[in-house]
C-alpha cells in the first residue's frame, strides 16, 4: 500500500530503531518511542512527497548527493520518492525513501546497526539482500488528535453525537465578547 499524505513513524527493517530528528538537525536512529521528534508528516511535492519532522517543523533534505552525506534538516521542503517494496517472506511491505530519479537512498549507517544515535546517510548502488535490510523502513500511520472531539452527550452504541450548540458553546469560550456601543451622556 503506498503512503498517502498523513503523519508516520518510520522503523528501520533492519535494527527496529525509529527514524528520529537529534536536537542539532540530523537523522539518526532510536528506540521507538512516542515522541514527536519520530513523527513525520508526509505531503505530496511534485511528483513525490516532503517528509516534514512534526517536532521542529523542518524538512528532510542532503547538503550534497556524494555517498555517506548526511541527512540534515532545512525550512525548505524537497521531494522525495517513497517506493514499497514488499518482502514476501515476513509478509509485510516496506518503504525506500529515495532521492528522485536515481539509486540514491536513506540508510541507517554500520549496517543498520541498532545502537542509539546511529546516523542515517544516503546511500547508492546495489547491496546483497542482508545488507539491504538498513534500506528498508516500515511506515506505520499515526493517529493525530481530531479537531472535532466527541461531546459529553455521546449515546452508548459507541457513537458521537455532534452538537452544533456544544461548539457554538466553545467558539464563545474563545471569541472576544461584541463589544457593547458607548453609552450617550445626557447633559
């Protein structure tokens, strides 16, 4: 199934640490966790999609294409092309993330190692299947909080009533009050 605009963690297939944005701007692999620095939001760019770090709000993006650069994050979003690649024997699918139009891929560095703070580069050309492993991320969608909350007054069949009056209710609560015209003194 191809990734669709929403908001994911990213796992990689090979050491089961999470796609994370460090504190100085890099890519590196963790633990998975809940925490917004390993939640990415993807939209449609062109004929590919931005990946857009929900905790600082920057884009993944390359200082330069040569083998090994690192992944950094910029205010400027790229496109990226996100290809599933479906490994039959664990019956599951996973996602290369791919800089158009070449062999040019994330990897998570020493093989996919699994220890905490390893880098993620791009990396280029063909791997034996084992060592292709640290290519291969799982998307798994998040589920972001909705606008629209369930009212107080829900039924018990498991389903939400909306309430226009519940959110007129809210708005007032943030609104500013109308103001009130002046008075006319009488002299």
């Amino acid at each position: 199934m191809p990734v669709h605009r929403g908001t994911y963690t990213f796992v990689n297939r090979q050491s089961g640490t999470a796609m994370e944005m460090a504190t100085d701007h890099s890519l590196i692999g963790m633990p998975p966790k809940e925490n917004e620095t390993q939640k990415w939001e993807i939209s449609p760019l062109g004929a590919g999609h931005s990946i857009r770090n929900l905790k600082s709000g920057k884009y993944l993006s390359v200082k330069s294409l040569s083998k090994d650069a690192p992944i950094v994050a910029s205010d400027y979003p790229v496109a990226w092309f996100i290809r599933e690649v479906r490994v039959n024997e664990e019956n599951a699918a996973f996602y290369e993330i791919r800089w158009p139009m070449t062999d040019i891929m994330l990897e998570l560095a020493d093989s996919g190692s699994s220890a905490p703070k390893t880098k993620i580069l791009i990396a280029e050309g063909q791997l034996p299947q084992d060592k292709h492993r640290a290519r291969y991320w799982r998307a798994t969608r998040v589920r972001q909080p909705s606008f629209y909350q369930p009212s107080s007054s829900a039924n018990n069949t498991g389903t939400s009533s909306f309430s226009i009056a519940g959110l007129a209710e809210k708005w007032r609560l943030i609104l500013p009050a109308k103001p009130t015209p002046p008075t006319q003194s009488q002299d």
